[in-house]
C-alpha cells in the first residue's frame, strides 16, 4: 500500500499575537528587500532577516560550511520575536520575515530539499493575513491563522495570492531536524509518511532560477549540485 505523503501540519504551537504585532511594527520602517527571483511573482514580495550570515539586512543567504548566523538590527530591536525562535530546540538555518502586499502573487513552484525527509523543515507563523490571503499546496488550501505555527513541505508546487486590502507577513523559520523536532512530528502523523521522498520534477524555469542562485554561492558544493542539475535536465 502506498505511503501518503505528509505535506504540511499543524505544530502544537501558539504564539501571543499582540506581541507578534508589536515586534513587526517596530520593524517597518527598516529595509525590505524585495524576492531577488523577480519572475517568481507578481505584484511585490519582499523579506527582511531576523539572522544572517553577517548580521546585515541585506544578506539573504544561507549559511555554508558550518557558518554561524549573527543576529541583525531586526532581532536586535525585536523582544518577542527572540522569545518564539528559542521556542524551537533545533539549530536555525535561516530565519525571516516574508511580506506580500495586497494584490500580489508568487507563482507556483517547487523548493529544493526543504521538506522533513531531507532533514530540515520550513515553519510558517502567520503575523498577518486575511480569509483572501490563499496559501496552497497542491490543491488544499492552508488557513493559517495569526500566531499558529505551520510545517509545509515546499518540496511540493505550492503557490499564494493576496486579494485581500492588506499586506500579508509571515515569520517564516528553516530547522534542522533532530530528535526534538521528530519527538512532535512523529507524535502527529507516521514517520513513513513525512519520510517518504516525493518524486520531483522542476519546470526548466525554476531549474535556471536553482542555478542562478548557486552560483551565487560559488562554493564546491553549489558548483556539484549545478553539474548535477544541468547533466539532470540537459542543459
């Protein structure tokens, strides 16, 4: 009997709102950058570090070769948001506010090795949203909720759209997994079915977006997974 694949849970988690609130107003007024894969969405998508490697606003890449996160000015200033990262007893591989704006969209797509098989998974607490903020992977549609706490495997094509009149921002956390993370995950579903692997294949496009941001990297690692991608796809 084939195993279904688990793409996303509810995590026992609640964070207070008001706080979250609180924290992302203090934060306003600093730099978004907007999503550097401009053909991935319409309308503006845009995202701030909580943590990088440097500690800058600016950097959004993730941490190689053991590198240690630093903390920017927006965790500097920021009380709770402190509060909900200690919450996860797991090593943090990035983490990050994501802002879409009323009336905007990111396109279908597919991210590389970002579900619970792989051995790292991606948390949504939604900050704010509305009933017309639609979040979906594959066909089922996510109502996240402000101050819930999400698992999504975006291995799987997901895709979100914003009708509503206000701007949808979202604490968007990378983990590693480790005997914590499975002690609550396994408590929720089979582990068979968060560690069953999803066939997948990426749209040329997202393929070329993948590369793009490998060579960005420039590292050995980066360099092998290219040559493994482009030999993957013929290109």
């Amino acid at each position: 009997m084939e195993v279904e694949v688990v793409k996303f849970l509810k995590l026992p988690f609640n964070f207070n709102i008001d706080k979250l609130e609180q924290d992302l107003s203090s934060l306003e007024k600093l730099d978004w950058s907007n999503h550097f894969n401009k053909n991935g969405y319409s309308g503006t998508w845009s995202s701030i570090p909580l943590l990088s490697v440097d500690g800058e606003l600016s950097t959004i890449s993730v941490p190689l070769n053991e590198e240690k996160l630093l903390e920017t000015k927006a965790l500097k200033v920021s009380k709770y948001f402190k509060e909900v990262l200690r919450t996860f007893q797991t090593p943090i591989i990035s983490a990050r506010l994501l802002k879409l704006k009323k009336g905007s969209e990111i396109k279908p797509h597919k991210d590389h090795n970002l579900g619970y098989e792989d051995g790292c998974f991606r948390i949504h607490v939604p900050i704010i949203t509305h009933e017309k903020v639609n979040f979906f992977i594959e066909e089922k549609r996510l109502n996240m909720l402000p101050g819930e706490c999400w698992y999504t495997n975006v291995n799987h094509t997901h895709s979100v759209s914003n009708f509503s009149e206000i701007d949808r921002v979202h604490l968007v956390i990378d983990l590693e997994r480790n005997e914590w993370s499975d002690s609550i995950f396994f408590s929720l579903c089979k582990k068979e079915q968060l560690l069953s692997k999803p066939t997948i294949s990426y749209e040329i496009d997202t393929v070329k977006r993948m590369i793009s941001e490998l060579q960005h990297q420039n590292t050995e690692t980066s360099k092998e997974l290219i040559a493994s991608l482009k030999k993957q796809y013929q290109l």
